[in-house]
C-alpha cells in the first residue's frame, strides 16, 4: 500500500523540487499583458501556483512571489488557486 503524501506548503516540499531553477534566457515577461497579483491575505501558501506555472515564475518559498520578468501572463496560476487569491490585471 502506497502512503499518501500531502504537500500543504513550501516547506512539505522534496528537496529536488526546491532546487529546480528558471532558465536565465528564458524571460518571457515582455510578452505580458496582463498581470498575476497575488492577495497575501488570501493566499495560504498551498503552492499549486508554483506547482503549475510553465514558466517557473513563481518562487517555492511561503508565501510564493511571482518573478515577473519570468512571467508570460497565461493565468494558469490564478486558474489553478483554490482560494482565488491570484488576479490577472491588465497594464501591470
């Protein structure tokens, strides 16, 4: 029987995960236009948005920030979030 492993923050995260880095050549945020801002009153640091950008632009740390320069605007991370503490707002 396999054990269930329940990850409910940054600091439940394996080491390897951690460690994975963004690309130094791949800033994509010159592609943006619109914008991930998160509400730190909201967020409960459950790290699906980390776990889902394509990007790699949002960091694993409690509570995650969004390294915009990473950041293509796609909204997975705001689709993804459970507590809809990511909005997507436009001209940021």
């Amino acid at each position: 029987m396999t054990e269930k492993v329940e990850i409910r923050g940054a600091r439940d995260m394996p080491p390897m995960a951690k460690s994975l880095g963004r690309m130094s050549w791949n800033k994509t945020g010159s592609w943006r236009n619109v914008t991930p801002v998160i509400d730190y009153d909201k967020c409960t640091s459950c790290m699906l948005c980390w776990k889902f950008c394509p990007d790699l632009a949002v960091t694993c740390a409690d509570p995650p920030e969004i390294i915009l320069e990473y950041c293509k605007g796609c909204g997975v991370c705001a689709e993804e979030c459970p507590v809809d503490a990511i909005v997507m707002r436009e001209g940021l």
